[in-house]
C-alpha cells in the first residue's frame, strides 16, 4: 500500500540533496578516524559512484559524513584525519562494496572550517558551499559523464581554483573583490554577474575566454566540456 505521507518524504529529501538545502542528515552515518582539534580542515574526497556536498557549518563540533540516497548501505566508505604539513586533511574515499553493483549514492560532508578543498566523483554533482581557499573539484571523465558542479566561496578568492564537468554545467559563485585570472572553456559562452566588478572576457583559440578579475590573484579555471560555465559575484 502506498502511503502519501512517505512518498512526499522522499521526494522533499531528493530536492534537498541535490538542491544543497540543510536537512537533517538522514544517510547511512561513516565513521571519521583521527581529530581536527577545531582547525579549519583541508578536504580530499573521492565518490567513485555517486555526487559529493560539502557544507561549511560552525556549530559542528566535528566532521559528519553520511552516504545518502537509495543505495547508502551498498556503498563502502573510509574516512580519516591526517596531519598535513600546513594543518589537517580529512581524507574521504566512497566506492560499492565487493560484489555488489555500482551504487549512485551521495557523500555529504559537514565540517566546522574549511582550508580548502580536493573533490573527485565518477558521475555525481558536486555542491560545494561556503568554500575556503584553493578548491580543485572535478566530475566524470572521458568515459563517464559529470554532473553538475556548483562551487560557492564565503569570502573573497585569493586562491587556486579549477572547476570541471566533462558533461554537466558548472557555476562559481563568490563575494565581490575576489581577484584572479579567470579562465572559461565551454562549447557556449560564459556568463558572468559581477555587481559591478567589471570582467571584460577575451576569446581565445579552442573555444575558451579570460578575463582579469584583480591583480595578485591565481588563476580561477572553470571547464564544461559540454555543458555551460556562469560566475556570480555578489554583496
């Protein structure tokens, strides 16, 4: 018997995990070895079958991971703080189980700071929200499609930055005053909102454009092989 309460439940759960909205988590709970001790952590993730969402959340008093979707409980995971060199990287890696077919199922990651960010998934969208630092988070490849990859930074980007779908749309969003080389390539031509912060984007040979967002800045890359790129600033 279908029971209409349940069937809505699952529907406002599937929005809000691709839509990026806070919800409770609700997934299959991973384990995380290893402490942070309250520093903003450095993120390096890989979901070999399914999307990533990163959350920046202060009141966490640690890293939360869960798997959610359909088929969580098919999906191995292994989680763990080492001791980089400038501080801690949380190191993530999803994949199915042995045996078991490929899973399409979400890692979400809620971490109290973020130092920056090294995301990769096999075919999932890529939701980055409230973004720190140097960020590299690219989906799919030659054989598997990417979804879509939205990136969103709380401050300013006065780092590295490389956004990549092989197949989906990727969206960069960040406060006015970042600064930076930006680079485009897409089979269409970008979008760009700066609220007033001019980018003037010049074309180059292979379909790509670029634009100088502020002097000092790195270079800010953002790649759709078949999708289409849009920057947002905002106040």
């Amino acid at each position: 018997m279908n029971h209409p309460r349940a069937a809505c439940l699952t529907l406002l759960c599937s929005f809000a995990l691709f839509s990026g909205c806070a919800i409770p988590q609700r997934g299959v709970p991973v384990q995380v070895r290893g402490e942070s001790k309250g520093e903003p952590i450095a993120l390096d993730v890989e979901n070999l079958h399914g999307g990533v969402i990163i959350d920046v959340d202060p009141s966490a008093a640690a890293p939360r991971l869960s798997i959610e979707g359909p088929d969580g409980a098919a999906t191995w995971a292994a989680a763990q703080i080492d001791e980089g060199e400038v501080g801690p990287i949380l190191r993530v890696l999803v994949q199915p189980k042995a045996g078991i077919a490929p899973a399409q199922a979400s890692l979400r990651v809620t971490v109290p700071a973020i130092a920056g960010a090294r995301v990769r998934t096999a075919g999932g969208p890529i939701v980055v929200s409230g973004a720190r630092g140097a960020v590299d988070a690219q989906t799919g490849d030659d054989l598997v499609k990417g979804g879509m990859v939205r990136v969103s930074y709380a401050q300013p980007i006065d780092s590295p930055v490389l956004i990549r779908s092989s197949a989906g749309n990727v969206l960069l969003e960040a406060p006015v005053g970042s600064r930076g080389l930006l680079v485009i390539q897409s089979p269409v031509a970008p979008r760009f909102d700066g609220q007033g912060q001019a980018c003037a984007f010049h074309s180059t040979a292979g379909g790509a454009w670029s634009c100088d967002l502020g002097p000092g800045g790195f270079e800010i890359k953002l790649i759709a092989d078949l999708g289409s790129a849009t920057v947002r600033l905002k106040r």
